[in-house]
C-alpha cells in the first residue's frame, strides 16, 4: 500500500530565477483563461487542448503545459470547474531533480528546467525524505512562492485487528469508545465569527482538524489499538438539502451541512495508515438511538447529552453510547466474516 503525503516549503532563488518562474505563472494564467474560453467541449479533447495550447504558447515547456491541462480533463464525481484554474507548475519524478544539501544558503535544492532553486522549510530536514519525493507543485499564495512537495512511502498491507476502537464524530464533540472525549466548540464559535469569510473558515477548519486526528491517533497508539471503527456517513449532507428535498430545517440542515466529517475522515485514514491502524466503517443506522448494553430501541433522551434506556435503565452519555454500538456493530460483523471463513476452509 502507498502512503501519499504533502509538504509545503518556501522556494526562492535569485531575481532571474524568480522572474522565470514568474513569467511562466504569468503565461499559466492566460492559458488557463484560453482553455476556460474554449468550454467543456475543449476539455474533452485532449489532443486538441494539447495541439492548441502549444500553439498559442509556444514558451511553456511541453511538461508543464501537459501537467497543468490534466486539471481541466474531466474526472468522475469531478464537479466542472467554474473559472479559470489558478496556475501552478507541475513536475513528476521524471523532471525534477530535489536533493538535501549542506550549503550555507538552504539545506534543501530543487531543480528543473536546469536550473537550481533554495527550498526552505521549518521542519523539511526531519520530515521529508528526498528520495520519497514523487511529485512536485509550484504555487504562489499571498504574493510567495510555495512548492508543493508530495512523498509516497510503499507500506506493508499487513492487517491487525487488535484492541478496537469506536469512534463517533458529531458536530460538537468527538467520542471515541474507551471514554475519550474532544471538543469542537473553538470550532462551532469560529464558524459564528468568520461566516463572512470563507478562505479563514477553511483553513481554520483544516487546523482543527489536523489537530484533531492527530491527538486521535496518539491516544489510539498509547493504548495499542490496530483498528478505528467509523460511521460511513458517505451521503451524510445528502439528507438535508433542499434541492433533493431531503430538508430537515433550517437548524438541522446548518449543523449537518457544518460538520467536516469528510475531512476528518481523510485525516484519520491517511494518518493512522502512517502508524499502522486500519480505519474501518459500519453502517451508521440506529447508533445513536440503539442502547449499547441491552440493544433496545426503547428509549429516552430528557437531555442532549444524555441516554437513558427505558428496558435496562442504563444511563450515559449520548454520544459514548453511539461510539460502543459503533464499536459492537463491528465485532458481530468480524465475528460473522471469521465464523463463515472458518466454515468455508472446513467444506474446503
């Protein structure tokens, strides 16, 4: 299995290398306006994107025309896009060249295109190996030159399934389980404040998330847990949007829509991938109204934060008993998949 992660790092240079790099953003830019022109027509016809791209910009380097022009090739459960993509310069393994070095200036050097450029950042001597790195992305952000530096590291698919751990993610509390509780209220607040602005809500979003999970998967490794069990809330903004008539008001629809599960997700899996945990989903029905001792559905919720089953009498916290159902639902269906791998070797 291939474990993909991106750094970022400053890229500099002197003025003639940051005036080359400029100019081919520059021109990035009016080619992406000229394949955007052209329409969705054009984006399908890759040979003639290619052939005319080419043509009207003679100077960009093949590689990175061809590079920057995948973005517009139609992907499936790809959305269009809507404007012109922001430029970027685009290399593979096969047209870069990014070594570790101990110069004066940096300690890290890319080069393409025959020419060497400074990488600087914070933590890149302790983080990235320069040989695991596959793929590289230039991009300017605030007026700076960042590169995009992505590693594939090739990882045992070796499946442990000691110590599971259910997890269950809702818009103002994590849960996992074993009674470890955290807390998205900086996050619920922030939304209430930067609502008008969406690029500081994303990446605060982002940082909240990172945070998150990797506090997550310390906890999961401190206790040496090999599996984390997750709702599959796949379709979850599916049940309250208006267009597909699937609303459930206006406060209900704000606090599904709000929560970036999908982001969370993606940060637990490629992070507990790095350590060896196997993220694992369940179907997410009745979790929260199922009671994890007696599995009745009997039951009675006086507060939010609390679950009192009318058949056993247990009393809980709502959102701990959503993570042990999640939790036995994927031990019955484990149990399920050995006892009918057992008896299939036995006939066998």
């Amino acid at each position: 299995m291939k474990l993909r992660k991106t750094y970022s790092a400053r890229i500099s240079g002197n003025a003639n290398k940051i005036n080359y790099i400029e100019s081919v953003m520059s021109q990035l830019t009016l080619m992406s306006q000229f394949v955007f022109d052209k329409g969705k027509p054009f984006w399908y016809d890759s040979k003639t994107m290619y052939r005319e791209c080419r043509s009207e910009f003679p100077d960009l380097n093949s590689k990175i025309v061809q590079r920057f022009l995948q973005k517009y090739r139609p992907i499936r459960d790809k959305p269009d896009p809507k404007k012109p993509i922001r430029p970027s310069i685009c290399f593979d393994y096969q047209n870069f060249n990014f070594r570790k070095t101990d110069t004066a200036l940096a300690t890290h050097w890319l080069r393409f295109n025959r020419k060497n450029f400074p990488v600087f950042g914070k933590y890149l001597a302790d983080k990235v190996d320069p040989e695991t790195v596959k793929f590289v992305e230039i991009v300017r952000r605030k007026n700076r030159l960042y590169a995009n530096l992505t590693t594939v590291v090739e990882i045992d698919d070796v499946e442990d399934t000691t110590n599971p751990v259910g997890l269950d993610i809702n818009a103002k509390r994590v849960v996992l389980s074993n009674r470890k509780f955290y807390h998205l209220r900086r996050l619920a607040h922030r939304k209430r404040e930067l609502h008008r602005n969406k690029l500081k809500l994303q990446n605060y979003t982002k940082d909240i998330c990172h945070k998150l999970t990797t506090q997550i998967v310390n906890d999961l490794r401190s206790v040496g847990s090999k599996v984390l069990v997750l709702e599959d809330l796949t379709g979850l903004r599916d049940s309250a949007s208006k267009k597909k008539r699937t609303s459930k008001g206006r406060h209900c629809n704000h606090v599904i829509n709000g929560l970036p599960y999908a982001m969370i997700r993606n940060f637990l899996e490629f992070k507990c991938l790095e350590h060896g945990i196997t993220v694992k989903t369940i179907n997410p029905a009745y979790t929260s109204k199922e009671c994890s001792r007696c599995e009745s559905l009997d039951s009675k919720r006086p507060t939010q934060p609390r679950f009192v089953c009318n058949d056993c009498g247990l009393q809980i916290d709502a959102d701990l008993n959503g993570s042990r159902n999640i939790l036995e639902r994927y031990t019955r269906l484990e149990c399920v998949s050995s006892e009918s791998h057992a008896s299939t070797d036995l006939k066998s």
